[in-house]
C-alpha cells in the first residue's frame, strides 16, 4: 500500500520542557490527542492519523521566556530551551482544504502553556493540493506578457493619497505617472470604495486615461485595482475592471481570507495582486506568529500572481535577510515538474529608490520582480520622468555589474537620483 500524501510544518518553539516531550504535545494537540483517552480513540486510528514528530533540533538555551504565560514542568530539568521541530499530517486529517490546513499547522499551538516561544516558519504541501486548488493563473511569465516588459524589472508606483481623492483627481495623478514612463501602478490598499472615490468610477476614470496612452504609444500600463470587499462584490468589480480593459486587480489577502481568494481566482480573467497588509501582527515578533515563508504559499496555492515582500532598507520593521527569503521563496517552485510550480512575481516596495536597485539585485540575483517606489519616483528633483528613468539606470547597471556610482557619471537622473535619496 502506497503511504498517504503527508503536510509538513517547521516550527521555531521555546520550552522548559524536554524537547521530545514538547514537540509531542504539539503533535497531540493539532491531531488526535487529548490529556486523557477518548472513546472510540484506538490505536489503529492514532497510528492513521496522529501528527508525527519528524525532526527536532535543539538550537541551545535561553535565559528567560519571550512570551508571558509559559508553564514549568513539575519535576526534573527546567532548562529553557529553543529548537526547530517539524510536524507532519496525512492529509486525510484535514482534506485538501487550505482553512483545515491552517487549522492543524497554526491552530490552538500559540496557547500552549508548555511554550514560552511557538512560531510557524516554513510548510509544504504535497502536490495533491492542485487538484483542489489552481494557484496562479498568470504568475511571472504572464504578468510580464500584460505589463509588456520582458529583459528587467516592472517598475511601479503606488497612487497616494488614499483618503478623500476623487477618481478625477486619482485619473490625473496617473495621467502624470504613465506620461512619466512607469509600468506599473497600484491602488492603495485604503483605496478600496469610500464615497470620495467609488470604485467603479475611479477605475473607469483611470482606465480612460491608460487606454488613451495605449493607444497613441502602445504602451498599457498595468493597474492593480483595489477591489477588496465582500465576495459578491469583488465579483462584480472583478468584471468592472474587465469591461474598462484593465490587465490586474488588487485584493487585500488578510482581509478577505483563504476562501474568498480562492473564489475570487476562480473566477478572474486578470493577474491578482496579493497585497499583504496586516502581515505584520503574524510575522514582527520572533516568538510567536509564522514567517512569510510560511504564509506566502498558502496564497500561492490559493491563487495570487504578485506578492509584496517589503523591500531593502525599508521604512518598516523587518530586516533586509527576512525581506530577501521572501523574495526568494516566491521564485521558488512550491511543486516539482511536471507539477505545475505556482511561482509569482515578488513586489518590492516601503521607501525603495535607486539606490536599493544594486543590492536587491546582489541579493536576489533575478530581475524577476515588480520594483515599487512612491517618494523614490515622484520625489526626484527632476520630477517623475526623471525618477522612473532614474530607477531603470539604476537596475540596468546593477545587472550589467557596474556599481551604481560609476553610472551615475553618464546618466545625470540616477546621480540626482542616488543624491536626494543618500539618506
């Protein structure tokens, strides 16, 4: 008999607890286990279906816990201690549903008592999973093929302010940014359908002005439209969206669910922009929570095609090294061939400028990316044309490997550019 596909979950956890022992609660606690045998609980069925500890490795000692609440064990060693456990399931358990999935890898384990630190950090799936779901639909090749930039990075902008902007005003803001030479732009995520800027007018009002562009020069921009909302109604500007032309549409993935994304790919004819807002209560503190590593390829799985993973030296929390495995891992097949590999475009964006171009480039090694900058493009002190040449100066000498500095020399925007951004 052929063993039944399994879900494996790496964990980073604290305790004072032997580590076996810890690592076995969690197992008992997102599978068949309780504190005391139930009816009917045979050892056949904890055999089939009980959650199994597959690696521990412990990474030394710790002074104190990180979390409150954490409990001591009543005799014998109580030296706190860090490891990396990996859990796995058979499939069975939850079926091939991405709720139930996050329910046994991320359920009740952050309120165990025996754990002074339990964070989720890496997952995968076996490829059964693409019988139930169809992951990206456009990913990095077809986004590409839309925005119509094939040998470099999209470059991008954001539409700001978000708050009591009409969809004129919003139309001529982009108006300024496509004149300006840009490939991508995207709604906030605020901007959703507030009553200064109701969605279905401000797409067709900015969808004019892209039209337009396209064709007297050829060129459509992408926008990612902020449709966000409840179901039927994400339906419904999905197909707004369409009807005006657009080529992408934005939905905010914290705010909508597992579900309603996958939903929302079933029924899209356009590249989703997954925007990540709220990402930061599940991924800023090392203790608790799950890494985007993690939390990212659930998404993927559900069906987005871009994915924002904060950028180099960014205005938020999180550290250069954390931004880049990000990246990486969405390049990164989630699926060996010929399954299909569910990679998708990595957005870099959080106070980007010309002067991050040559070490996100060392760094990812991949020109596969949407490369977002706001202040960093409307900011230059030559104005947004110079800014979005600027950034394209940048990354064409980073891949070309001359450092930045030295093009400077020939190209007097990215020397703008790298002196008004230096701090």
């Amino acid at each position: 008999m052929m063993a039944e596909p399994r879900i494996y979950a790496t964990y980073w956890i604290e305790t004072a607890f032997p580590l076996q022992q810890a690592a076995e609660t969690m197992a008992g606690e997102q599978s068949t286990g309780t504190f005391v045998r139930v009816p009917g609980e045979t050892d056949e069925l904890r055999e089939a279906h009980a959650a199994r500890v597959e690696e521990i490795v412990e990474l030394g000692e710790v002074t104190a816990p990180s979390l409150p609440g954490s409990g001591l064990p009543r005799s014998g060693d109580a030296t706190r201690r860090a490891a990396r456990v990996t859990l796995s399931w058979p499939i069975s358990n939850m079926g091939l549903s991405l709720p139930n999935v996050l329910a046994a890898i991320n359920g009740n384990l952050s309120e165990l008592k025996a754990f002074s630190g339990l964070r989720l950090i890496d997952v995968r799936f076996p490829p059964e999973f693409l019988t139930r779901y169809q992951g990206p639909q456009f990913g990095i090749e077809g986004t590409r093929r839309l925005a119509g930039v094939f040998d470099r990075p999209i470059i991008g902008t954001i539409i700001k302010p978000s708050v009591g902007l009409s969809p004129e005003a919003t139309a001529e803001q982009v108006r300024g940014l496509i004149e300006a030479g840009i490939d991508f732009i995207k709604d906030d995520e605020l901007q959703g359908d507030g009553p200064h800027c109701p969605f279905n007018a401000r797409i067709s009002a900015v969808m004019r002005v892209i039209n337009d562009h396209a064709d007297r020069t050829g060129k459509k921009v992408m926008y990612a439209a902020n449709l966000t909302g409840d179901i039927d109604e994400m339906l419904a500007r999905h197909d707004h969206v369409v009807a005006e032309g657009g080529t992408c549409i934005m939905a905010s993935m914290n705010s909508i669910g597992l579900p309603a994304m996958k939903v929302l790919r079933a029924h899209s004819q356009l590249p989703i922009h997954g925007h990540r807002n709220g990402w930061g209560m599940l991924g800023r503190s090392p203790a608790i929570g799950m890494s985007y590593i993690a939390f990212q390829k659930l998404w993927r799985l559900a069906g987005i095609d871009h994915t924002h993973v904060n950028g180099i030296d960014n205005k938020f929390c999180e550290s250069d090294d954390s931004v880049i495995a990000s990246a990486r891992e969405c390049l990164t097949p989630m699926f060996p061939a010929p399954h299909k590999d569910c990679r998708i475009m990595p957005v870099f964006s959080s106070g980007q400028s010309a002067r991050q171009a040559a070490p996100t480039f060392a760094a990812l090694g991949s020109i596969d990316c949407i490369f977002a900058a706001g202040g960093g493009i409307m900011a230059h002190p030559a104005g947004p044309a110079a800014g979005v040449r600027a950034l394209r100066q940048a990354w064409d000498a980073a891949v070309a490997g001359i450092p930045a500095a030295e093009a400077a020399g020939k190209s007097p925007e990215l020397k703008a550019a790298l002196e008004a951004f230096s701090g």
